[in-house]
C-alpha cells in the first residue's frame, strides 16, 4: 500500500494524541483521593460528583477506598503513593456520624487542611455536593500556586507534630557504690565501696548493657593461732541486658566474671609464741558473678540503683597454718565461703547520651 503526503501528518497528529495517554495520571494535575464509607454506595456515588467536577477543571483523579481515615499517616508521604498535585482523604461519617471529614494537602503535605461539612439530613446529594465542591475547589486553588488556607469557622490547619531531639543511640552512667558482702558465717555484712559504671544501648524497651564495679573490702578474721587482715579490691564486668518498665524504671540482669585481689596479713594470735609467720601476701581469686539491678531515673541526668549480685570462686581458697608437731596438712585458719552474696546501693549520673 503506498502511503501519500498527508499519510505523516496524520500519523504525528495520532502520536500526539497517544503520548498523554500513554503517560497516565503522573503528571502535575493527578489528585489522589482516599475515601472512608460505611457503605460502598456512599463513596461511589461521591466519586460521580467528583468525577464531574474534576472534568471541568482538566485534572485526573486516582481513588483508593479505604475502612477509615488515619490521621497519623496523613503528613508521612509513603513511597507507594506516587506524587501529586493534591492529596485529598474523606471521611463520610465513619468516626463521626454527624459529619463528613475532608483533609486537603497539596503536594509536599507539609500542612494538612481539615474541613468538616455537618450532615443535619445524613448523607444525602446535598451532603456529598457540598462535599464535591470543597475538594474541586481545593484542587483549583493549588493549580494556581496558591497554597491553602483557612477559610472560614470550623477550619483547622494541621501541622506535622514537633520532632523532640532523640536519645543518643549509646549511653554511659558512672557513679558511686556502697554494699554489704557475706564472706562467711563470721563475716555477715563485710562493708564494701567503689565506683560504677554502666554502658548501654537505647532501645524501645530492650536495653542491652555492660555493667563495671570496682570496690574496696576489708575484714580482719581470727583462727586458732593466728589472726587475719584482709584488705583489697575486686573487679567484675558483667553483661546486662534490661527492659524498660516505664519511663524512670528499669529492670537488669546478667552473668559476668570478676576478679578478687586480697592483700594478707597474718599477725599472731594472743598468747601464741610457736607459730612462725609469713611475711605479707597478694592472693587472687577469679570468680563469676550473677547480678539482678533495678534502676530508677531520678532525672534525666541521675540514676539511683539497687542491686543484689552473688560471686561463686572458681578456686578453693584456705588459709592453714602449719604447727611444729607436723599436723598433716595443717590447721584451716580461715576458709571463706565460695558463694559470696552482697546488696549494692549506688547513685549515677548519665555523662553521655540520656533520655528523650
């Protein structure tokens, strides 16, 4: 078949025509519009309103129903919804069977414009009219360039909530400790002090954590023969992950090891002149701990804490004495216990990061 002069024309007029409608409604006057109804009737018959109206100002509208309208999401654009010039969500008498809720946002839905229409009749043709012609016109005004506004009584302007500053990802508390251990039947309430300090993760609820102490102990025991002086300091990281029971409290726990080192001291016991003593002595003493800590946050910056932590050695430690007659083994001056329990109560104070 041969084509004649005007077969070029005719074939670019075609192309022209084809192109806008191969684009579809992505270009500047798409509307997307979300509609509530308690009953699908309802919103198709508002769609045949609106699809009038929207034809007598050249815009194209994509419609998507929905069972209500959620307000939080209304200034979150999503990257399933493609851009457009207008944003338009109708609520027809779902959360309020009185009214019909029009929020009307232009492209980058910074602000949302919030419209209610009464409904003395229920929702009848002149309800959803007067529905119609609050969208129509709202899509009009922001064809101009021209932003939306506040027009008249009963109109609200909503605005994105304040962002509050967030917590930094990782927090550390250092502070002070004072405790009473149990060494032995003897030794009930062995005094203890040191330093604290607890590295964290902020979390929803969940917070792992890394918990430091560092103390001082001393105690001064008496055997048969010869007394003691224990003094020195134990140290003990322990993994402690914990869970926010509200906004001030939080509850830990963990397992961690440690490590105990005691300066000895034998001294001669009163009326004992046979004994030969050693000279003075470091011992260490590595050992587990199993830790439960409550904490409560007295302010952003202070934290108070109650702890009960329970240390089991992983060595057997005696202290014996050895007599001139050749007792076999010696005589057990002392032998601590190798569960040592203890309460902490301690105070913090949060030098990086800290609460929203």
């Amino acid at each position: 078949m041969r084509r004649g002069p005007l077969a070029i024309p005719a074939l670019v007029a075609v192309l022209a025509c084809a192109v806008p409608a191969l684009a579809g409604p992505d270009g500047p006057d798409v509307v997307q519009v979300v509609i509530a109804a308690r009953q699908t009737g309802q919103a198709t018959a508002l769609r045949d309103n609106l699809f009038e109206l929207f034809g007598r100002i050249d815009a194209t509208a994509w419609y998507r129903d929905a069972r209500s309208i959620d307000t939080d999401q209304l200034m979150r654009p999503s990257a399933n919804v493609p851009p457009a010039l207008a944003y338009v969500w109708i609520d027809l008498a779902v959360s309020h069977p009185d009214r019909v809720l029009v929020y009307l946002a232009g492209a980058n839905r910074d602000h949302v414009l919030l419209r209610t229409v009464m409904l003395p009749s229920g929702l009848d043709e002149v309800a959803r009219e007067e529905v119609s012609q609050i969208v129509a016109s709202s899509v009009d005004t922001l064809r101009t360039g021209a932003p939306l506004a506040v027009a008249k009584a009963g109109d609200v302007m909503l605005s994105p909530p304040p962002q509050l500053p967030a917590a930094k990802q990782v927090w550390l508390t250092v502070g002070a400790t004072g405790a009473a251990e149990r060494w032995s039947d003897n030794q009930a309430m062995v005094p203890a002090f040191g330093v604290s300090a607890l590295l964290g993760k902020a979390g929803d609820r969940f917070e792992p954590a890394l918990w430091l102490t560092v103390g001082y102990h001393a105690a001064t025991t008496s055997g048969q023969s010869v007394d003691l002086q224990l003094r020195g300091g134990s140290a003990a990281l322990v993994a402690m992950p914990g869970w926010r029971l509200g906004r001030w409290l939080a509850l830990r726990g963990g397992l961690g090891l440690g490590l105990d080192v005691l300066s000895v001291k034998p001294t001669l016991g009163e009326g004992q002149v046979v004994v030969r003593l050693d000279p003075p002595y470091w011992a260490q003493s590595p050992f587990a701990r199993a830790a439960l800590r409550a904490d409560a946050d007295l302010s952003r910056s202070l934290v108070a804490f109650l702890a009960v932590t329970g240390d089991v050695s992983l060595n057997r430690t005696r202290y014996v004495v050895d007599h001139e007659n050749g007792t076999a083994g010696g005589v057990a001056v002392y032998e601590p216990s190798r569960f040592r329990p203890s309460v902490l109560l301690g105070i913090e104070g949060r030098i990086m990061g800290g609460l929203p």
